[in-house]
C-alpha cells in the first residue's frame, strides 16, 4: 500500500507501512527495510492472502506468485508462511532430540 498526502505545506509519502517525508525522499533516504522474519517449520494456518490458504499453494513454486499475489511482500509473506506447501521452501525445523538407547 502506498500513497501521498500534503498536510500543513508538507508532503508526507508512504509505502509498505513506512512513512517519510518528502523531503527525506529527495535526499535518497529510503524506508528501513521491515525486519525479517524468522524461519518457519510448518505452514501457519492462520495464513489468508488474496483468498488462499497454504492448503492451496501445496505443491506449487510460491516464488511466481500468481492468483492476486503479486507483490514482492505478499510473495515473501506467502513463502514464509507456507514452507511446507511451497514446493521450493525448505521447512526450517529444529533437528530431532536424538532417541534414548534401549
């Protein structure tokens, strides 16, 4: 989501939930870069993009998007929500405690 908006003489621009002002835009300021997420190892089952669940993305390479994601954000948010489904995410789980000895 991004916009402009001009309140009391200055311009106030947003973009991914980052605000700057106009002025910061000219001076090559960029917004900070969202902190990444952390590895998952199964698919979040709270996840909802455009309609679609991680059920609906199993097998499929998330990286092209497709289906109403379209945006580089609501791919990575796809891709790490899903690693399990994505056919091209390696679900980051903890390795296994080692088994006890009979």
């Amino acid at each position: 989501v991004s916009g402009t908006l001009d309140t009391a003489g200055v311009r106030i621009q947003w973009e991914n939930g980052h605000v700057w002002t106009l002025k910061e835009r000219k001076h090559g300021c960029s917004p900070p870069a969202p902190p990444s997420l952390a590895p998952r190892c199964r698919d979040d089952p709270t996840y909802m993009d455009a309609g679609y669940t991680c059920a609906d993305w199993v097998g499929y390479k998330c990286s092209a998007g497709g289906g109403g994601i379209n945006t580089q954000a609501q791919v990575d948010l796809l891709m790490h929500s899903c690693p399990e489904s994505c056919s091209e995410v390696e679900p980051a789980c903890p390795p296994s405690p080692p088994s006890a000895a009979p």
